[in-house]
C-alpha cells in the first residue's frame, strides 16, 4: 500500500511540474518530425519567445483530423488540397506557405524498372507498371501519400483502384515505408528529408528526381479559435508569426544534415 | 553484433534524453498499476466473496478483458478525452495523465482476475477460521487481501509488464511527443521507422532489463517473504 | 449473552443424496468436558461444525441458548488442521483478539499473556505458519481463547501430534476445563477420551446411539456398536 501511495505521488509531482501554461500543441507531419527539422527549429522559437510547442507527428490527413476535434493548436502540414478544405470547412484561421522540399523516388539499387537517373516521375511510374516492379505506398492519407496519388493519376494509372498485386499499401509512416521497400527490394516516394535523414539507406537509391511534380509545399494554419474556444490563438499565432519572419526562414534554410540543405523557405512568395 | 554494441553504447553515453523517456515510461506505468491496483484489487477481492446473479458473466468478461488489445483500449481513451469528446474539456488528452488513464484501463482487469482468484483460493482455505472468529465482511475482504500479498506482488507485476510493453494506446493517447510524452515503446517504433534499427534495438534491450530486473527482485521479494510469512 | 446450553433438535443433514447426520438430538451443557466418539466417518467433525454455526442443517434446528443466530458470541473452535494468517505468531493473536472485540490498549498484553500460556512467548516474532505442528496447534489454542469462550469445541487437535505435544495440549485442556470452559471435543484416541472426558456422546453412521457419563459408558456400553468400538473392533452392522 505505501508503495501505491509513493507511486501516485511521483505521478502526480512530475505531471505537475510539467504542467506549464506557455505551451502549445503542432499536430504536423511524420517528415518534419522524422526529418529532425523540429529538433532544430523549436529550441530557436523557444529562445525567442519563451514558448515549448508539442509535437503530434502523423500522416497530414490525421493530423489535420487531430486539429478539427480541436486536439492541437497548429497545424504544419504539407498537402495543400487536403489543407484548403480544412479551411473551407472554418477549421483553419489562415494558411501561409512556409517552405518546400521534393519528392524523390526511391528505389532499390538494382533497379528492376530501368529509370535510375530519369527526371521524368510520370514516365517513370509508367515503368514501374509495365514491369510490375513492386512499389510500396504510405497508405495513410499522409501528404506524401495524397501526392503519390496524384502522381499515379498524372500517368493515367490507378494500382491503388486495380489492386495490382506488386502494389502494397503498407498504411505506416514514411521511415517504415521506406524499411519496407528496402526489405521488399520495392520503389518507394520519399519526400527528401526523410530520406536524407534515414539511417538505413543501403540497398536503396534515388532512382528519379528533380521533375517539377515532385515539388512538396508546407503550410502553417491557425486552428480556428472560433470553433475550438481552448485554442491558445495568441501563442499559436506566435508560432505562425516566427516560421513565416525572416528570421523563422532563416533557420529554416540553415537546417542541414550531411551538407545538404532539407527545406527551403519561400514563406510570402 | 551491431545491435548490441549499439545498445551497450547507449546505456553507458548516460544520454539525459534517454534517461527521460526511461524515467516516464516507468512513471507512467507504476502509476497506471497503482491506478489500476486501487481499483482492481478490491474489485477481484469483492467478486470473489459475494455472490449475485451474473456473477459467472461478471468472470468471464473479466477474464476475457484481461486481453483487451491496447489499440482499442488508447483509441476509447483518445475519444473520451478528445476535445471534441466528452472528458474533451479536461484537456488531457496528449499528455502523461491520459497515458496513465489508458495503461490502467488496459491492466485494471488483469489486476481484478488475478485478484479474484488468489482472493478466493485464500477464502477457501481460510473461511471456516474467519467465521468462527465472527469476521464480517469488509474485514474478511481486508485480511484476504492482505494475507495474499505476496500472491499480490505477482499479480501488479503482470500488470506491470503489460503495462509497460504495450505501445499502442499510449501512441494514440499521449502522441509520443518529444521530451513530453515520449516513452520507450513509442521512442522504439519511432526510431525503427527512421530506420535507426540499432538504436531501437538498444532501446528495446532497455526495456527487457528493466522488465527482468522488476521482475527479478519480485521474484527475491517472493522468495524472502516466503521465508519470513509461510 | 450466553452460548449454552447448546441444543440440536431433529438435526439432519445430508451431502447431495448421501446423509451425514441423521434426526440427532442433543443438549451441551455447561459442566465437565462432552466428548464426541464414534469411528471415522460417523459424522463428528460435522457435528461440531453445527455447534460452532459454520454450517446449517439440512432440516432441524440448532440454537445457542435460545438464539439461533450462528454469528459466534461466547465460543471458539479448534482444528485438527488450523489455518493460520501469513502474519506472526502475535499478529494472529491481535487479530483474534481484534475480532472479539478487546481494546486496542488491552490487546498486548492479553496477547502476552495468552502466548505465555500456551508457552509460545519466545517465538512471538516468528511467521506463524513456519511453526512445528505442536507449536500451530498451541497457537490456535491461544487464538480460541483470546475469545474468552464459554464453549470451546476442538476437532480432533491431537490426532496429528507427537506424544509429548499431546500432553501438552491436554494439559491446556484440562486448564481450561477446571476455569469453568465447556469443551466439546472429537476424539478416536480412547486413552485421551478417559484421561479428560466427562461426557460421552457416541456417534456412529450419523446417529447418536449412546449419551452417557464416561465412567458409565466405559464400564457399561449399553449399545452392541459401542462395545465393539471400545474392544477396537471394525464395526460393520447398523
């Protein structure tokens, strides 16, 4: 029983000593997460305004789910259509671009489709068809997911629809699909930071990248206050104010890994 | 082997990082198992000694609830505590407290059946004692538990090791936010799909220490009250 | 409140369709110690768990002195095989004692004084359950005491015990008889039954054949089944 007692209370100190109040919540995308951007960017907002931000890292879809049941008092996601009905829907205060990467196709360094080197994703995917190389997708409404998509739509081609049996959803975030085209020898669409920043790069390439199409688009939106009255709008819309300033962009592009810059701020053009 | 290194690395680096999500999951599971210990053993104690009608359902849902699947368990939570939910107001969702709440909802059967059956297992060797001594009922039920507390011990400690191995609810109810919510099962899956397998792998032998070793010294504490109770 | 005279009237009892205790009639009264005899199975240790109020009869009734609330006022049992707590030798005595309503205040040196009776004083730390067989035996003793019992029935509590454990646990018994404590006690040791009996009541298949003074009932066995029992030979006719 004491030990009962003791517990409860270590429960209780810790949880209260973390309760503080200038803190808000970003429901954002498994990329930025997993990328490291947030390890880089919120230490200097913290520094700046004093503010600590949670992190909820999911797939875009869930994560704008997560802010209309009014669990999160940003959204920073990376899927413009999916964020424009979010806006629509009176969810969203504004959306403001903050910065881009791309989309790389990855593949396996055999490359069973022939394309390594192609600057072409839609001619490419056309390939990876024909040969019915297998190709692993998100599966999980996420950003990357949604822009796979609309790329296999550009080829005129629906393996999602046909369910084509070298086609697997595999319904997981971007590292674990990028393990499981490594473990299935499978193409994959990454986008860049990720992939940079994935650990278990052997086996796998860049087979195709550098196409217009591959372009990722980040936005930041406000949950609106109006329909989620606990919305810390004043400390949300700080964070928005920062990632948009000179300065946010600025440690934006100076986020690195290996030489190679991940994201490129374009926040206001 | 890579994996080994990797983790035998990680412990001995002293990483502070590494030491908090070590610490929180700890924190949130021995309080989940003290949550779920409040409830479900009084509750296991009281089945065991009454008799009503249902009361052969009432074991067997309890029974069967010792499975509950986690996911099904954080998603309940998550909807419950959601701010479009109705607990939404309290505002617990992604924190420690509803990973808390999850972990004991998930455990409290357990700790209920198991509770049943040692409490009654005892009741029948000591029934006829405890009605010649005129025992009443709430007694009866305080001196059965306490009279099977070493049985007990084992009992928190499979709560324990539920608790602290399962992933999905606290994913889904504490959203594995860095330095916050994150505890060794999200930080797991979190660094395996990075692809950051050695580091996953060291936290993952972590976790089977520290279970070994929770389990180790219950079973020296077993051994010893043995020896001291009979 | 009192728990005596005990009285069983037309008390039958049965385990599904195999009877245990058949129409028995009988009345304990404060005196010298009642002892129940009768070979295995005849149905002794379920008769003193109806005289304790552990069980209720299939039909018939049992009262304490008119009552016939089984909840135990002024009485106590004893075990062949006494379960003790997972607690010390001490602790299972405050909890009796706790039980029978002593004060808190009173409650130690009771305690003491009962442990030093039964001669357990020096093991009072010790966990109960790691006692020999005499020491358990003692122990639950001291814990029926600790009831202050007018009636103090005791099953069969030598018939594990080396001789020397046996003298000393008929010697608390005859302590406590001489103090004014009704026993009633099962026994098939017949030399134990003639050191301490007062009172015989002979039971077999279920049936009281035979209530008598000891002194008559061992000169004089008026039933063919009681004569036979005490010449040790297996009784096989009803």
């Amino acid at each position: 029983m004491r030990f009962l007692i003791s517990a409860l209370t270590i429960a209780c100190l810790t949880f209260g000593a973390q309760a503080q109040d200038k803190t808000i919540t970003i429901a954002s995308t498994t990329s930025t997460q997993d990328s490291g951007l947030f390890n880089h960017l919120l230490p200097a907002f913290k520094a700046k305004t004093g503010i600590d931000v949670k992190v909820i890292a999911q797939g875009t879809g869930q994560a704008l789910d997560t802010a209309r049941r009014g669990d999160a008092d940003v959204v920073f996601v990376h899927a413009k259509s999916a964020e424009e009905k979010f806006l629509a829907e009176g969810f969203g205060v504004k959306r403001f671009d903050v910065m881009y990467n791309d989309f790389v196709l990855v593949g396996p360094a055999s490359d069973p489709a022939g394309i390594k080197g192609s600057k072409d994703i839609v001619g490419s995917l056309k390939a990876v068809q024909a040969k019915a190389a297998p190709f692993v997708s998100r599966g999980d409404k996420s950003g990357t997911h949604l822009a796979e998509l609309a790329l296999w739509k550009d080829a005129g081609l629906d393996p999602a629809g046909a369910k084509a049996d070298w086609y697997k959803e595999i319904g997981q975030g971007m590292g674990a699909a990028l393990n499981t085209a490594k473990a299935m020898g499978a193409y994959v669409l990454s986008d860049r930071g990720t992939w940079i920043s994935f650990k278990g790069k052997d086996g796998l390439i860049i087979a195709v990248e550098g196409d217009t199409k591959l372009f990722n688009q980040y936005g930041v939106m406000l949950v609106n206050p109006a329909k989620h009255p606990h919305v810390k709008a004043d400390l949300g819309q700080a964070f928005v104010d920062y990632v948009i300033s000179a300065e946010g962009q600025k440690v934006i592009a100076d986020y690195k890994i290996e030489g190679q810059q991940l994201f490129f701020p374009n926040a206001g053009k | 082997m890579m994996e080994g290194s990797g983790a035998l690395q990680l412990v001995l680096s002293g990483d502070p990082a590494l030491y908090a999500v070590v610490r929180l999951s700890l924190v949130v599971s021995l309080s989940a198992v003290a949550v779920a210990a409040l409830i479900g053993m009084p509750l296991g104690g009281l089945i065991a000694l009454t008799r009503f009608p249902g009361r052969a359902g009432v074991i067997v849902l309890l029974n069967a609830f010792m499975g509950l699947p986690p996911v099904v368990v954080g998603l309940a939570v998550f909807l419950l505590l959601s701010r479009s939910g109705p607990l939404g107001a309290w505002g617990l969702l992604f924190t420690p407290t509803a990973m808390v709440m999850a972990q004991a909802v998930l455990i409290t059967p357990i700790i209920a059946a198991l509770t049943r059956q040692s409490v009654e297992d005892l009741w029948s060797e000591y029934r006829d004692e405890l009605n010649a001594m005129g025992v009443g009922p709430f007694q009866r039920l305080l001196t059965l538990l306490y009279d099977a507390r070493i049985a007990l011990v084992t009992v928190l400690l499979a709560g324990f090791g539920r608790a602290a191995a399962e992933v999905g609810a606290v994913m889904i109810v504490g959203g594995n936010i860095n330095g916050f919510t994150r505890v060794m099962t999200t930080a797991i899956a979190l660094e395996t799909s990075k692809g950051d397998l050695p580091l996953a792998m060291g936290l993952g032998l972590i976790l089977i220490i520290i279970v070994f070793a929770m389990n180790a010294s219950a079973w020296g504490l077993r051994l010893y009250a043995e020896r001291r109770i009979g | 409140m009192s728990d005596l005279p005990l009285s069983f009237s037309k008390v039958s009892y049965a385990v599904g369709a195999t009877p245990i205790l058949r129409d028995v009639d009988l009345v304990v009264r404060a005196g010298a110690p009642t002892f129940i005899i009768g070979p295995n199975g005849s149905g002794k240790s379920t008769l003193l768990r109806f005289a304790m109020g552990l069980i209720a009869p299939t039909s018939g009734m049992i009262d304490w002195n008119g009552s016939r609330d089984p909840a135990p006022r002024r009485r106590a049992i004893v075990f062949q095989h006494p379960v003790l707590l997972r607690r010390s030798v001490a602790a299972n005595l405050t909890y009796a004692l706790d039980q029978a309503g002593v004060e808190k205040s009173k409650q130690d040196g009771r305690c003491a004084q009962l442990l030093e009776l039964v001669g357990l004083l020096d093991l009072a730390d010790r966990p109960a359950r790691r006692l020999s067989g005499g020491e358990r035996q003692k122990l639950a003793f001291a814990r029926a005491l600790a009831r202050t019992p007018e009636l103090l029935i005791l099953d069969e509590p030598t018939a594990s015990l080396d001789p020397s454990a046996t003298l000393a646990l008929e010697q608390l018994i005859t302590t406590a008889a001489r103090e004014g404590i009704k026993i009633l006690m099962a026994s098939h040791d017949l030399g134990q039954v003639r050191r301490l009996a007062g009172d015989i009541v002979f039971l077999h298949r279920g049936r009281i054949l035979e209530v008598a003074s000891a002194k008559d009932f061992f000169e004089q066995p008026r039933s063919a089944q009681a004569s036979a029992f005490l010449r040790g030979d297996l009784i096989t006719e009803d």
